[in-house]
C-alpha cells in the first residue's frame, strides 16, 4: 500500500474514533450515584458553566460526584451555576439545599504535538495534561479547603491516535478520582450555616465604579503557561478603553468575593474584575475555542455585572497550540467587555 494510500486510511480510522465514543457516551446513562450517609453535606457546583458547550464538562462533573460519593461524602449536584455567583449566595445555595458547604471544580487541559520522523511514516504524539482544583466553600462563602490534583495521558501512533478527546477524558478521571480521595482525608472545619437574611439583604446604592482591580487568569496551584500572557491582553484591551485598571497578584479567585473590602482597599480601586476562561483544542481539527468570563464585583462582595464572549480559530500551517490559545482568548475578551463596559470602545 503507497503511503499516500496509508495516510488516507490512518485518517478516515481517526474520524471514526473521535466520532463512535462520542456517539457511544450520548446513549449511555448516567450513573446513578447515592450520597454517604454521616458526615458534612455539600452541594457539588457542576464543573461546566451555564450555556457550557466544553465536550468534556459534563463527563467531569459526573464522574468528579461519583468519586466523592464513593469516597464517603455526602454530595448533591446542581444546575450550572456561575462560580461566582455562587459564592456571593453561598448562604442561600446552602439553605436551599439542606447542606453545610459547596465543592467548586475548576481545571484546564492542554495537548501538546509531536512529530517523530521515520524513514517510511510519520509517529505523531500528543501528551495530554490535565490539573483539577477542588475549592470547599462554607456557606458564609469563605474557601475552607482546596487541592489540585494532576494527571497525563501520552496517546501515540502511526499517523494518527485515534478519538484525542478520550485521553482528555481519561486523565480527567484519574485527576477526579486523587482530588476525591484527598476531600475524604482532609479535616475541613464545618461552621454553623450563616443566616440566610444576610446574604439576601439588598446592597445599598452606590454610584458606578470608575477605578478597577484586575484578578489574573492564573491561580495558585494551577500551573497555566498561558495565564499571564492571557491576563496581560486582557489588561491591555481593558487600558485602550480608557478603563482605570490595576492588575493584581494571583489569588483563589473564588476567596475574591470575601476578601473584595480587603482587596479595594489596598489597591485603591471602587470594584473587582474576575476574569475566567475555558480553553478547548482538537489537534485533528488544529482548531481551538474559547468561552469567556467576567465577574465584576463590589467592594462589599456582591456582583455587579458579567460580560461573556466566545471566539473559535483554526490552524493551517502551525502547531504552535499555545499561541492558538492566547489568540482565541483575545478574540473572546472583545464581546466580553462590550457587555460588561458598553459604553467603552478601543482605540483603533
């Protein structure tokens, strides 16, 4: 068989891939999962956000409930939320649920490609890396508890892998069930809830802020190379629209909303942007997609408002992934902004 011949059937078996265990998940149920008995009783935040198209999303927050329960935690799962919404009304989260606590996942992936040259095919690899962060969140929405977890899948062959999104899966799952058993180990103090009147009580009227602090994209515990370039384009489209902005340092952004008194007042700003983004890459495709997020908060803690942008491109030529992820995050921030600040225009 020639090698143009080879090559178009290492393709046609790959499309195939990536598609059956697509088609295969969609027809299987989910699994039905009973909360442990004893302990603290926590709601599980899903890891994908409201109106998420992440393939990989709701696989993780399945199997990220299925592992605590198996761990010995009490969890109930519920709709898509905002993060930090959620945080800002963790007393009524907890009260509508019965519970003590909120577990927030947050994460990222990254594929990287490399090609081996041999004398007759080509052996193309793609290490794929994945890094879960589970928060707890009291019901006063202070962070009590956080840990990351990692893991790597190194998916190889002959001209093609096969379906790249099962790695993403798999390590996903591996990372899922470490932060799992590390919750079940750790000794999380569980305060009374809050009354939920506090949390419900109407902030007073405030003029509009004019003077801003920038969270970056990168957290401790995640190590994202992008997250500073990212962070440092959005502080510049933020500067050409004639925004007052300071960037912070790197935080929890969920510890954001408790500590945003704190955080104004040393910065000498009136309000806080959270920014969050979601990167998804095919190395089939060369095509990568970002969903992004901006949560702009008071300095009492209470959330002001939310931009979202998305922005897809491809690759014909490069295999630069890396520089695709800042690129389509850029792209992202502009309708984000535009929502959050429609009132400002860029410099052109």
């Amino acid at each position: 068989m020639s090698i143009q011949k080879t090559f178009a059937f290492a393709c046609a078996l790959a499309l195939a891939g990536s598609i059956a265990p697509l088609a295969a998940l969609a027809q299987t149920p989910a699994p039905s999962v009973m909360p442990a008995a004893g302990g603290p009783k926590l709601v599980l935040l899903p890891y994908e956000a409201p109106g998420s198209t992440d393939p990989h999303a709701k696989a993780i927050t399945e199997n990220l409930a299925a592992d605590l329960a198996a761990a010995g935690l009490a969890v109930t799962t519920v709709a898509p939320v905002d993060h930090i919404d959620a945080v800002a009304s963790a007393a009524k989260i907890c009260a509508d649920n019965g519970v003590t606590g909120m577990l927030v996942p947050e994460g990222r992936y990254e594929q990287t490609y490399k090609m081996i040259p041999t004398p007759f095919v080509q052996i193309i690899r793609y290490p794929t890396h994945v890094e879960l962060r589970l928060d707890e969140v009291g019901c006063d929405g202070v962070v009590r508890w956080t840990s990351t977890s990692t893991a790597d899948e190194n998916p190889s062959g002959a001209f093609s892998v096969g379906n790249l999104g099962s790695y993403i899966d798999a390590a996903f799952r591996t990372a899922a069930k470490l932060v799992a058993t590390t919750r079940s180990g750790a000794n999380v103090p569980q305060p009374p809830p809050p009354a939920v009147a506090a949390a419900l009580a109407a902030p007073a009227a405030a003029a509009p802020p004019s003077t801003y602090l920038l969270v970056p994209f990168g957290q401790p515990g995640i190590a994202d190379p992008r997250a500073d370039d990212i962070t440092h384009s959005l502080l510049a489209q933020m500067q050409q629209r004639k925004l007052d902005v300071k960037l912070g340092t790197p935080i929890d952004q969920l510890t954001a909303v408790t500590a945003a008194a704190q955080l104004c007042a040393a910065n000498g700003v009136q309000a806080i942007l959270v920014p969050n983004v979601r990167l998804e890459q095919s190395g089939f495709t060369s095509r990568t997609h970002a969903a992004l997020r901006l949560a702009l908060l008071s300095c009492a803690g209470t959330v002001l408002g939310h931009g979202a942008g998305e922005a897809d491109m491809g690759q014909l030529t490069t295999r630069n992934m890396g520089a695709s992820m800042v690129g389509v995050s850029e792209r992202a921030m502009i309708p984000a902004l535009d929502q959050l600040f429609p009132a400002t225009t860029p410099n052109k």
